[in-house]
C-alpha cells in the first residue's frame, strides 16, 4: 500500500468518527462518560489484579468503591451547595444594587474633579450597564434551567454510566489487545510509540488534573468559608472545579469572590484577604500540586486545553466537553510527530549522503517543540 493511500485510509477513519459523534451525539453522554471512568479507574483494577484477584471481581470492587464516594460526596455536599446556589441567586440584585450605589457615591466624589456632563454621563453609563448586567444574568440562568440534559438523558447518566464503566473495566485489556491486532503490522511499533505517548498524556492530565481541582476546591471553599465571606463555599467550590481549565478557575473564583468581599465588608483588609487566598492556591497550585500530580510529560499548552474545551463544547455540547482533551492530546501527539518526520525529511533540510537531516545539520540546535 503506498503511502498516499494510507494516509487517505487514517482520513477516512477520522472522517467517519467525527460522522459518527455528530449523528450520536444526543446518546453518547453515558457511554463516552462511562468510557472516561473507566480509563480514569484503571491503573486501581490492574493494581488489585496484581494482588490476585479476578478482573472482574477488580472492576467490580474499585467501581463500586468509587461510585460509594461519589454518591458519599454529593450528599454531604449537595445540600449545602444548593442552599448557598438558591440563595445567591435571590440575592444577585441586591449585591448589584449596593454595587450601583457605591459607584454613584465615588461618582460623586469625583465630582470636584470633572463636569457635570461627564458626572452624568458616567451615571447613565452605570445605570445601563448594571441593568444589562440583571438581564444577562437573567438568561444565563433561564438556560440553565430550560437548557438542561432532559429527563432521559440525566436517567441515563446515572443509571447507564455505571454499567458501561464496568464492561469496559473489565474488558480493558482485552480492548486493547484486539485493537493491537488490527493495527498495520508495518508501521505497527511507530504506532505502539504513538499511542503510549498519548496514554502518558492523557494519564497525566486527567488523573492529575482531577487531583489537583479536588485539592484546590477544597482549598477555596474552606479558606473563603474561615474568612468569612458569605457562599464562600459554593464559590471556591465551583472555582476548584472548573480549575481543570488552565486559568479560568482561578479568574472566575477572584472575580467573584472579591466582588462579595466589595460588598459586605466595610474593611479593605478583609477584602485583601478573599484576594490572598486565590493567589495563594495559585502559588500552590503552580509550585506544588502541578509539577506533583500532573507532571511535565503533559505537553498540553493551556491555549491548546482552552481552545480544545470551548471548541468541543461549542460543537458537541457536554459530549464534546469529554472528548475534548483526548482528542486534543492525539493531535498534539501527531503534530509532533509530523513536525519530527518533516525536520528528518529532505524537505526540511535537503542532502545528498543518506544521513538524516537532522544529522546534517551538524551542531545546529534545533527549535523548541511547538507545544
């Protein structure tokens, strides 16, 4: 087979994916989620499989561990996270109210220093941009609510998940011997290397970036609930868990936070402090946790992660959300991998003595990975 009509046979395969999500995409929820728990669960069924038990009494006793957290997790936490969601929700207006007013009042302490025109025109601009403010959160929140997974699908996130997590637990390895042995014997070990690669990526993403948002939740809503600011729970909470998404946790966690610390307290040092405790999980995040948990093996560039995450979402909703990360590590890893047959190719660097051209380059140092 040559070498145009391989690369047309790994075009098709990806052509015929992206068909496949596009027209399953309303059922794909429970089975793609399913498929994630178990690869995020696996090293614990191997490691169990090693100290003799079955695998299938392995999959069996780490799902039904991890599914005993979870549903342990979300009643200990959901109460209070929806009492601290319902009542910052009622309370949204008059947080933006007293916003509005201490605005007016440096509005009027400037007044020494500006026109009357442009004291008012100041005034008409707060005035507007805090009602368009109520009115977009207004809509965020009716589409949370009307937008939400329907009945069935929530039914079978909860009650199909499980069941695929466990079938593909228990028949990981065999999975992925059948799909070794249809690979193209020929380029078989390049493609070994590939996939390894993007394991050690994935692995050290998802495990570890799962670690550390759990980690850093739990960080913010205990220090912003000692501090004292009213749903400082919910808020670190909710900012730990959006951390997978490299910077955006931490924004939004500060945003809000400082804004509440603005309106209820009268003391500039108490403020300081909600904005102390970000930049301080941030310092631990990024001297500790990361390098830690997640490693350096990642090679995933945060613009790579973020642009990848809306991209999904924007096309395949939630589902795109999960595929999102995968697919982005396996093109990561085959854009360097084409970047290093390209740099090895005569295209790069012609020569005429049969050494590769990274060879013939001599001493010349090579750029930096892209990523």
């Amino acid at each position: 087979m040559t070498r145009t009509a391989q690369w047309r046979g790994w075009l098709v395969i990806a052509g015929l994916f992206v068909v496949f999500v596009i027209l399953f995409q309303g059922i794909l929820l429970p089975f793609v989620a399913g498929l994630a728990v178990a690869y995020f669960l696996d090293p614990a069924a191997d490691w169990l499989e090693r100290r003799g038990l079955s695998r299938a009494l392995s999959a069996a006793v780490v799902l039904i561990a991890f599914s005993l957290a979870a549903v342990a997790g979300l009643l200990l936490l959901f109460p209070l996270l929806q009492a601290q969601v319902v009542e910052l929700i009622g309370r949204l207006p008059e947080y933006l109210s007293i916003l509005q007013r201490r605005a007016f009042d440096l509005l009027e302490g400037l007044r020494a220093s500006l026109s009357e025109e442009d004291v008012e025109r100041l005034r008409s601009g707060l005035s507007s941009n805090i009602g368009a403010m109520l009115g977009w959160l207004g809509g965020v929140l009716k589409g949370l609510v009307g937008g939400g997974l329907a009945l069935f699908n929530l039914l079978a996130l909860l009650f199909v998940t499980p069941i695929v997590a466990f079938y593909m637990l228990r028949d990981w390895d065999r999975i992925v011997e059948t799909v070794d042995n249809l690979l193209p014997r020929e380029h078989l070990h390049t493609i070994r290397q590939q996939a390894r690669i993007v394991d050690e990526t994935l692995a050290g993403f998802v495990r570890g970036q799962a670690s550390v948002c759990l980690i850093l939740g739990t960080f913010y809503a205990v220090a912003l609930t000692l501090a004292g600011l009213d749903f400082g729970f919910v808020i670190g909470f909710l900012a730990g868990l959006v951390s997978f998404i490299p910077y955006v946790g931490s924004t939004f966690g500060l945003i809000a936070s400082v804004g509440l610390a603005l309106v209820q307290f009268d003391e500039l040092l108490r403020v300081a402090l909600v904005a102390a405790i970000f930049f301080g999980g941030q310092a631990i995040e990024g001297n500790i946790l990361t390098p830690k948990l997640v490693g350096d093996r990642v090679n995933l560039h945060p613009v790579w992660v973020i642009f990848s995450l809306f991209a999904g979402g924007a096309l395949f909703g939630f589902v795109g959300l999960l595929l999102a990360v995968p697919v982005a590590a396996v093109i990561g890893v085959l854009v360097r991998f084409a970047i290093a047959q390209y740099r090895d190719s005569d295209m790069y660097a012609p020569h005429s003595d049969g050494a590769p051209a990274s060879e013939a380059l001599g001493s010349e140092t090579p750029p930096e990975s892209l990523e």
